[in-house]
C-alpha cells in the first residue's frame, strides 16, 4: 500500500515523523554506521538525531541547516556516574553541539533514599543545559525499575522541579523498561 502524498495520511505519517528522534545507542556503535542515521533523519525531518556523545561534532555538523536536532545520553546506560563526570561530559557535548540532552536519573540511589544526589545530579546539568541557548534537557526516569507509582511520581516531580523540559520512560538497556502504567 502506498500513500498518496497529498492525502490526509501523508500529512499525518509527516506530523508524527517530525517529533520523533531517530536513535543509535547500540553497544557496538561504530563511526561508519552513523552516516546512515544522518542521512535518514535528514531526508525525512526527524525532530532529532540521538547519539552517543562521540558522535555529536559530526551529527551537528551534518545536520547543520537541516531543522535537525542533535541529541546525546549522559549518565547512560546506568545512572551510575559520578556527578562532576557527568557536568563535565555535558560541558563537552553542548560544546559540541548538543541540542538536547537525555540524562538517566540516578534511579538506583534514587530508590535507596538518596533523593538528594538525583536532585544535585538534575540541578547540575539543568543549570548547564538553561546556559546553553535553544537547548533542551530530557530526563530518563528507569521507570521499569522504579518500584511503585508512588516512586515514578516522585521521581517525574523532582526532575520537573529542577528543570527537565521532557521525561522520559526508559533508557531500553535494562531489562524491565516502561510499561503502560508507568506511561
């Protein structure tokens, strides 16, 4: 089946192709597999490109002019990293040329009771990503590995109160990832 361009379809099919980030945070992620990425999120006006942070110069160079994002992971796949590392590692991407940030909460500590190291986590990059002009801070919540309803919200309170723009559900790198009641 085909889509007439003209046709309603088409219009929608284009609507939902433009908020959609087109991804690559394979493990085996190699140099010469992002030019494929780049090209199909040029041809078809993805919102964004996600990428992992070694990739962000080219993308940005890439899609300069194109309306296309670029987007990177921080603190991932875990949410295990040291604060300063991550506020460094975010330093660099915005440098070069990030325009969106997808940062893992640090759910495990999180669930332990240390809300006082996600919300530093947050803080910090949040006031990184408000500096830098146009850009955007997108926070992976684990929810799959949140224990209750109860911990999503707490968790998606704490990120918007410190400046999160989006939320997201899940990094997909562990084993549980979202469910429709956590959505």
């Amino acid at each position: 089946m085909t889509i007439d361009e003209a046709s309603p379809d088409a219009a929608a099919a284009e609507r939902v192709i433009s908020l959609i980030d087109l991804t690559d945070l394979d493990d085996d992620h190699r140099a010469d597999g992002i030019e494929s990425l780049l090209a199909d999120a040029r041809r078809h006006g993805t919102a964004a490109v996600c990428v992992w942070p070694e990739f962000v110069e080219r993308s940005a160079r890439e899609l300069a002019g194109s309306g296309v994002r670029v987007a990177t992971v921080v603190n991932f796949p875990a949410g295990t990293d040291p604060v300063n590392d991550v506020v460094g590692e975010v330093v660099d991407v915005l440098g070069a040329g990030a325009d969106e940030i997808d940062l893992v909460l640090p759910w495990e500590r999180f669930v332990d009771g240390d809300v006082a190291h996600a919300r530093s986590m947050v803080d910090a990059v949040a006031g990184l990503v408000r500096d830098a002009p146009g850009a955007r801070l997108k926070v992976i919540l684990e929810t799959g590995d949140l224990p209750s309803p109860s911990a999503i919200e707490a968790a998606s309170r704490l990120a918007i109160e410190c400046g999160a723009d989006f939320l997201k559900t899940s990094t997909g790198k562990t084993g549980t990832g979202a469910s429709l009641d956590a959505v």
